[in-house]
C-alpha cells in the first residue's frame, strides 16, 4: 500500500443545483501536485474533500490510504494533515503566537514547551518571526497568509492542502514559499491549487487541469506545455483565428490556435499549453450549445 | 420558492462538516480554557461591563454617602454587578468567534472534536471570570459583612451563590452564542432578565432570610448549568444523550424553582 498518495475516484459533488465535481477521478502520488482550473472548475471543492471537510455525494476518495468517510480513519488523516484554505479565517485578536499556537493545541500538541516551540519554528520557517507578538488585525495581507501556511505546517504533516496559498503573496514571499514547500515534498503529498502557473512550472512534477468538475489534463508540466506546442505564434496584427491573442510589450502580438502556414512559431509556455486546452473545451463547449 | 428552500437546504447539509470519533481530552481542554479565559478578562467588553457596574450601583447606592464603608459597598457591589455582566457578554462573544471569524473550515480539518473547544470555552470562563467572581465575593462578604444593614442578611450560602449565577449566566450565554449565532445573544440575555418577570420567578441570589429553601435553590442552579453545558456541548454533535440530560435538567430545574419559592413567595 502507497501511503503517500491521494486517489480520487468518480466522485460527484453537487450543491444544491450547482455541481461541483462531475465524476472526477485523479491519483496524486508523494510530491507536489499542481491543480489548474478557472474559477468554479471544483479545485476549492477537491481540496476541502483533501483536507476532509466535505464528503463527496458518490465516489471514492482515500488519501494517505484511509478512507475519510470512515469515521475512525478520518481521525487519522486528520492527523496528518495541514490544511490552508483559500480563505483562511482568523482570530483577528489574537497575536500571530497565539493564533498558531492555539491550531496547535487542537492539532493535540498539548504539551506546553514542545507545542511553543513547534509554533516559534513554523513562524519563522514563514518569516513572521519578528511579529509574532502582533495582533493579527494589524498584519498585512500577505503576512496573514504566511500566518495560515505556518499553522498548516505544523508537525511537519504528511498531507499538505494548500489552496491557492500564494495570491497576495509579492514576488519574494512567493520565492519563499516554493521553497518552503519543495523542501517539504521530497517524502510527503501536497495538493496544490493556484491560478499562477509559474507556480506550478516551478514546483510540481506533476499537474491536474480541472474544467467543470473533471480533470480535463494529468500529466507533468512537460507534457501539458507540449499541447501548445506548434501553436503559439507571433505576428505583427491580431491573428482573427487565433483562439487567443495578446499584444506583447515589444508590439508584437503572441497567438495561440491553429497556426497558419509560414507563421513565426515560438515555443510555448506552460501557460500556453493550459490555455489552449482550457480555452479550447470552453470553445467546443460554446460552439456546441 | 420551495424548491430554492430545499436546494438551501440541501446545500447546508452537503457542506456539513464530519465530526471525528475522538473524545476531547482533558489537556486539550486546559489548554484551550487558559486561552479563553485569557481572552475573556482582556476583552474590552469586560473592562467596560466592571466599569459600567461601577456606575450602576454608585446610582443604586445614591450618590449622597461618601463615608468608607459606602465606598467599599459601592466597589464590591459594583464590580460583582459589572463580573456579572462582562462574564455573560465575554463568554458568548468566544462563542461566537469560530463563526464570526470563519474559522469553521480549518477547525473541521483538525483531529480535536469540536467539543473540544466548545468544553475549553467553558473551562476559560470557569478559569478567568469565574476565578475573579470567586475573588470578588471574597471581598464583597468581608464588605457587605460590616454594613450594618446588610451584615445580618450574609452568610456563606448568600455569597457562594454569587459565583455560581455568574457561572450559570456565562454557561447560558456560551450555550446561547453556539446556537444563536449573534450578537444581540448576549444583550437579549440581559433584556430578558430586566425586562421579563424570570429575574422574579427564578431568582439567582437570595439571601437566607427570604425564606426560600436552600437545597432547592443549589439544585436549581445546579440544573441550570447542567443543562446550558449539555445544551453548548449538544450543539457541536447532537446526541440523545446530550439533548436528555438538557431536557432532564430543565424540568428538574423547574420542579426546584417551585420547590424553592417560600409559601406566599418572596
């Protein structure tokens, strides 16, 4: 048995008449996994199922081998597991120590020295050591952020959720938290979900594209680069059959589609690659209604 | 419109969270009660409530007397009102802080059941407020002792019954604040007990000598808080044995409020 791994199988999750999942089925092995998707896709969804919060109305989720449907089992996922939300709630009275500290008692690190010690590593892992003392309320988006990763990474757990953990990070916080987290996946799983897909090219081996509750895409960055390869081009006007088309800085306009004969290709990006597949069901999806 | 209400509810239910077999543990629950009762006493709410008893009672002893035992009446009375006050207001704002602060979804994914915190609030209000109300009676009975017109009327079973309105009052509000997620819980608490005839039929502080029998009113009191925690805790797994013991406790607790009232009343 793999006890480092997600799978989720065929599961359907609907709220009220909206539906989230539409028979997703993915494996995520030990290391990172990047998930991709526009807004409503079913990242946050999947990640709250991850993190054991949601039960799927129909299909199989086991993570780290345990079955969270299973009472006792969910207990022990529980245990192992850090999870940021994409909109982490705060004491805001509470200082930074405090906040951390008090998710770590109910992480049951009950023993006093060891529980304050374990919150003093994780903020400065995050680099909030120096306002620990200060009152949440009083801190910076992006330093409340780093506050929500510091108590997710506490116990150093073997299932990391993080949900779109680096919006509102700047470029040097985003630089520390891949590598706080790339330091951290080398024997555990992290699920990833992030619209940055520099983020994903940097970090995860592997990738999930999610469209309308389904994984549209598994792969590496590689491969999902590789789907706009021979499909990015440059030219001097909007290219009118270009499924996207943008003006670079140096005027030049970058299109991705179909490529016309004698077009300048370029190589694609992995951003590329996700667009064209996204924007490509959301075409045929289009042309078909 | 029905199916919309439907699609709410059925939505509600899709988002419910899974609770964890686990039992809360006693450290757990410690540790979490030195936070809230921490939290408690230095929340603003409590320093204005001592503040605002202070005053209360200054108009309730009449501005005229100045002369130290008037003093020592007015500090001690005033601060066991104000401890009265700003224990129900702190202990249902920790309440309501996981909702208020959306804290609901990272706390759900952690292996504590939630009555951990819900056991740890209740713990902080007996560990900070309820440590200060022992404290403050402590000084009020010395006080109120050597006041000639209430000296006669304090004993051991007046003043001990002031510490346990106050822990009742803010085990009502904790039961309140998880159930009735506002708040105006706590203010309709106070406006209950002013502005309704409870204050009168179910007194929480009676001296001896208003002939009300003191078994039956230690029962009562000891009704009330059983049911307001098994209430609080019925809130985060609703068990049978949960709502019983509640259902148990209140008609045991109204069965000694009639018990308690002397024949003709007060």
């Amino acid at each position: 048995m793999n006890l480092a791994t997600v799978e989720i199988t065929d599961v359907h999750k609907r709220f009220g008449r909206t539906t989230a999942l539409a028979g997703l089925s993915f494996e995520a092995p030990a290391g990172i996994t990047g998930l991709l998707g526009p807004n409503g896709a079913g990242k946050t969804t999947l990640l709250r199922m991850a993190a054991t919060v949601l039960a799927p109305d129909a299909g199989r989720v086991r993570m780290l081998g345990w079955d969270p449907s299973v009472s006792g089992e969910r207990l022990a996922i529980r245990r192992r597991l850090g999870y940021m939300p994409q909109e982490p709630g705060f004491h805001r009275s509470f200082t930074a120590f405090e906040f951390v500290d008090y998710i770590a008692i109910l992480k049951e690190m009950t023993e006093r020295k060891a529980r304050h010690d374990e919150v003093r590593r994780v903020l400065d892992l995050v680099g909030l050591d120096s306002v620990k003392d200060r009152k949440i309320r009083a801190l910076s988006g992006g330093m409340r952020r780093r506050v929500a990763l510091a108590q997710a990474l506490l116990g150093d757990p073997d299932l990391l959720v993080l949900d779109e953990p680096t919006a509102g990070l700047d470029p040097e916080q985003r630089l520390r938290f891949r590598e706080i987290v790339s330091e951290r996946a080398a024997d555990r799983t992290v699920l990833l979900s992030t619209h940055q897909t520099e983020d994903v090219a940097a970090l995860c081996p592997r990738v999930v594209v999610m469209l309308d509750g389904r994984a549209l895409f598994e792969g590496t960055p590689k491969d999902l680069t590789e789907v706009a390869a021979g499909r990015v081009w440059l030219s001097a006007q909007r290219a009118g059959h270009a499924r996207l088309s943008w003006r670079n800085p140096d005027g030049a306009h970058r299109n991705i589609g179909d490529a016309p004969e004698g077009a300048d290709l370029v190589a694609p990006t992995l951003e590329d690659g996700y667009l064209l597949l996204v924007g490509e069901r959301a075409f045929a999806e289009g042309e078909a209604a | 419109m029905v199916a919309s209400l439907r699609d709410v509810r059925s939505g509600a239910r899709a988002s419910a969270i899974p609770v964890v077999p686990a039992r809360p543990s006693f450290a757990g629950i410690s540790a979490i009660g030195g936070v809230e009762a921490r939290k408690m006493l230095t929340h603003p709410v409590y320093g204005v409530s001592l503040l605002f008893g202070l005053l209360l009672f200054r108009g309730v002893l009449g501005f005229g007397g100045t002369g130290g035992s008037r003093v020592g009446l007015w500090l001690a009375g005033g601060l066991l009102m104000g401890a009265v006050v700003g224990t129900l207001l702190s202990a249902n704002i920790a309440a309501l802080r996981p909702r208020r602060d959306q804290m609901l979804e990272l706390y759900g994914s952690l292996p504590s059941p939630p009555e951990t915190r819900t056991a740890g609030s209740l713990a902080g209000m007996v560990l900070g407020p309820g440590s200060i109300a022992v404290a403050l009676t402590a000084i009020a009975w010395w006080v109120f002792g050597r006041d000639p017109d209430i000296g006669p009327h304090v004993d051991g079973f007046l003043m001990v019954q002031f510490p346990l309105a106050i822990l009742a009052l803010g085990t009502s509000a904790i039961a309140v604040g998880r159930w009735f997620p506002s708040l105006f819980g706590g203010p309709l608490i106070i406006a209950a007990y002013i502005f309704t005839p409870i204050g009168w039929v179910a007194p929480w502080i009676m001296p001896r000598s208003s002939g009300i029998a003191p078994g039956w009113h230690m029962a009562y009191i000891a009704a009330a808080l059983t049911m307001w925690v098994a209430l609080a805790l019925a809130r985060d797994r609703r068990t049978r044995s949960r709502f019983a013991i509640a259902g148990i406790a209140l008609v045991f607790g109204i069965f000694a409020i009639v018990q308690q009232t002397p024949p003709g009343g007060y």
